[in-house]
C-alpha cells in the first residue's frame, strides 16, 4: 500500500521485498533525529519499512533540516548508532551537530 502523505510503500508486500534484497547506502528521510531516541517517523507503519531499510543497508543515511534535530516522534526508526551520516542545513547549530559528532556521526551541512 502507498501512503498518501509521502507515497511509500508500507506493508506485508513491501516487508517482504526488502527482506529479500541488500542495499549499500539507505537515505532516510525522517521527521524528528535526537542523539538519545534515534531516528522516528510519526507513522508506525512508516517507521518499520524504514527500520527493515536501515538493516539491510551496508551504510545508513539521515537527511534532517535542522529543525528536526533534538525532536523526537512516536514511532522509533533506528538508534542514532545504526546511522553512518546526518545531512544537514547550515542552520543547524554547533553543539547540536558536535552531540551526533560525538555519538560517531559523520555530519555533513549543506
């Protein structure tokens, strides 16, 4: 099934295709990115495709404007550990990209 809101494909289907494939780099886009609770979405659905994506990812991508970072959503996605890098906007403020840094983050602004 798609969903309206971002046209991603949630699902018994879509659950067991991604169980059957490995990818060398996942790009998540997500709603909310804390160095403590992880990644989230607000959709449980969501979250669990993104979830099965990050583990069968040889690397993990997070894209988060700045306004996401230290929020957190209702439906975890992975820990902040699972992710290889944060893309971020130069809005983001120093201590903010230093905490995901120090967590093993690369961040890259742009």
């Amino acid at each position: 099934m798609a969903r309206a809101q971002s046209y991603e494909l949630v699902g018994p289907l879509a659950d067991g295709m991604l169980g059957q494939i490995t990818v060398d780099v996942a790009v998540l886009g997500v709603v909310a990115f804390d160095v403590t609770h992880g990644a989230a979405a607000h959709d449980e659905a969501e979250a669990a495709i993104n979830r099965l994506l990050c583990e069968r990812a040889e690397r993990v991508v997070v894209a988060a404007d700045s306004s996401k970072l230290g929020q957190r959503a209702f439906a975890r996605i992975c820990a902040a550990e699972a992710v290889d890098t944060l893309v971020t906007d130069t809005v983001a403020d120093t201590e903010t990209r230093r905490r995901f840094e120090e967590a093993g983050l690369r961040v890259v602004t742009v």
